[in-house]
C-alpha cells in the first residue's frame, strides 16, 4: 500500500492531528469463536460477563491465567452467530494455545481469522467518512456498527478514532473510496494514540507477567467482579478487595535518541533528597513522535507518578523522560 505523497513515518500527537488519516494495523489479529458452547466456554474463560455484550457495543476484557495475570486484552464484539476480537498479533499464538486448553469437551471452536483486514480512521471527518461509504449513523448508545461484511468500532480516547474490520472481498472499493477522503499513515500512528489513551500494549515480552488491575486495565472495565467463576478470578477479586494495586499505566515522553528503546526495559528515578535510584517501572510500548521526540508507555509504581519528576533509563541515565501531558 502506498502513502497519499507525504512521510507516512511520521508520527504525531493526537493535539496535532488535523487532517483526516488512515492505516492498516497490521500489529493486531482477529480472533474467531463459533460453536454452540461459545458464550459459556468464554464467560468460563475471560474477565468480563458475555452476556451482557450487546449487538450495539463491544467490550473491553482480558484473558489471564490462573494467578490473574494477563495473557492478552481485546476488543470483542458479537458478529452473527460468533464472536470476534481483536488482539496483538504478537500474542496470538500463545493466547490460542492458553484458551483451547480446556475446550476438549466443548462445541467450540477458536481460530484466527483470515478473511477480514483491520483499519484504523481518524480525522475531524472520519465520522462523516463512515457515514457516506457504509450508510450508517452512530448514535449516543452505539460504540458498534456491523453493515454486512464489515464491523466499525467507535473509541473515544483520547480523540475519537473508529477502527473498520472489513472483508477481502470489499477491500478495493473501500481503498478507493478512502484514498480519496484521507491520507495513509503508518501504523504506529495508532500505536501512539493507544499510548496516549493509557491503554496498556500487552505484546509478547509483557504477556503473563503482571496483574490486571496493575495493567490498568479496570479503568477501561475489562473486569466484572460479581459474574461466575473464571480463570484468574479469585486472585483478582482478593487483590482488589485488599486494595495492594500500587501500580499504574501512564505515558512518558522525551527527546528522541539514536537508542533502540526495548519493551520491558527499567525506567528509573533518581532522588536528589536521598541520593537514592529507584526503579519505578518497565516499558511496554513506544513510538518516535514529531518533532524528534519520543512516547513511551509506562507500568509504573503510583508513588512516583509526579509531574515535576524526571525520569531515564536504567541502561542510559543520560535520556530523560517526563510525565506526558494529555
């Protein structure tokens, strides 16, 4: 696919984002479950209650393992007589493997979905876009659109942005349609603004290692507390219940450098009061921003989570970070 006659590398802020764009975001799978037993194998399975999925709106949950800590988060959605969603391609593999362990009994069946490619639009038109290619409106309680063979989610954060699955077989007159009304980019355009909106990149480095809640992923309500049993939910509800979370979710920015940023590399803070370096959280994600800047997203202990603070790498104290401001 080729860029409309700019940079499609460079990435921006959602602040500086004036124009309408598009791209292909080739970092995230769709995940297909049929079967009969669906609904009750994956409530069994994942954070949230599938029944309360409703055609009109897509959830935000997670699929952990037995010590509640996440394998992956998605977006899923009810689409006909299955259920899809969206996941890390880096993670997909791992996450199937985990899910089809007790599905032995069960008239399910879990693959990878071929037949569709995911887009992200965005763009002070991007509403309008959707409205004159698939005739379709959102209203106030909508956060899903399904118009034949392709699915639209609306996400809000942190500016409204509309990821489109559509099917390989109205692939051209989508690309045809849309390269006339917005400008492709490079996917990592999606990438930033996910780290902007605090929602945490589970990718394979990061997959099985932390807590939920510490992901910050109860802010997005991809946890119920009060459904049936689920794997995980026990050390969940008594890490909520004791109130020990001490971690958040947040984003860092700093001036960009010839290094090769690693995810799940330290992230360290120096206090000049006690002369001490403390290691207050790990990256699990970033991306080089205009104007030679750098975003990072952040697991990082809520003490620290300052404004005034200064942060760097564990490996280079000589590249610095603050708290980026929304």
């Amino acid at each position: 696919m080729k860029n409309n006659e700019i940079d499609n590398t460079i990435i921006y802020l959602s602040k500086n984002l004036f124009y309408n764009i598009f791209m292909e975001l080739d970092s995230w799978s769709l995940i297909n479950i049929t079967g009969i037993d669906r609904k009750e194998y994956l409530n069994n399975q994942f954070t949230i209650d599938m029944n309360v999925i409703s055609k009109h709106q897509y959830k935000v949950g997670a699929h952990c393992n037995i010590n509640g800590k996440v394998w992956t988060s998605f977006f899923i959605f009810k689409y006909y007589d299955c259920y899809l969603y969206i996941i890390r391609s880096s993670v997909y593999k791992k996450h199937i493997y985990e899910l089809k362990k007790y599905s032995l009994f069960s008239k399910i069946d879990i693959s990878k979905e071929i037949n569709f490619v995911i887009f992200g639009l965005l763009g002070p038109d991007s509403l309008l876009i959707i409205e004159r290619f698939f005739l379709k409106k959102f209203n106030k309680n909508q956060s899903l659109i399904i118009s034949k063979k392709t699915i639209i989610l609306k996400i809000n954060k942190p500016i409204n942005r509309f990821l489109i699955i559509i099917h390989k077989s109205e692939l051209f007159s989508f690309l045809k349609f849309i390269k006339q009304h917005a400008i492709y980019r490079d996917s990592k355009q999606w990438l930033g603004l996910d780290i902007e909106s605090y929602f945490p990149i589970i990718d394979n480095e990061i997959s099985g290692r932390f807590i939920l809640q510490s992901l910050g992923l109860k802010e997005w309500n991809a946890i119920d507390f009060n459904k049936g049993c689920y794997y995980g939910q026990e050390i969940l509800c008594k890490y909520e219940n004791k109130k020990i979370n001490q971690f958040i979710v947040c984003s860092l920015i700093g001036e960009n450098c010839l290094y090769n940023l690693k995810i799940s590399e330290n992230i360290d803070y120096f206090d000049n009061q006690t002369g001490n370096v403390y290691h207050v959280g790990i990256i699990l994600a970033w991306v080089p921003i205009f104007d030679k800047k750098i975003l990072l997203q952040i697991r990082m202990k809520k003490r620290f989570f300052k404004y005034k603070n200064i942060f760097f790498l564990s490996s280079d104290p000589d590249i610095k970070f603050r708290i980026f401001e929304c």
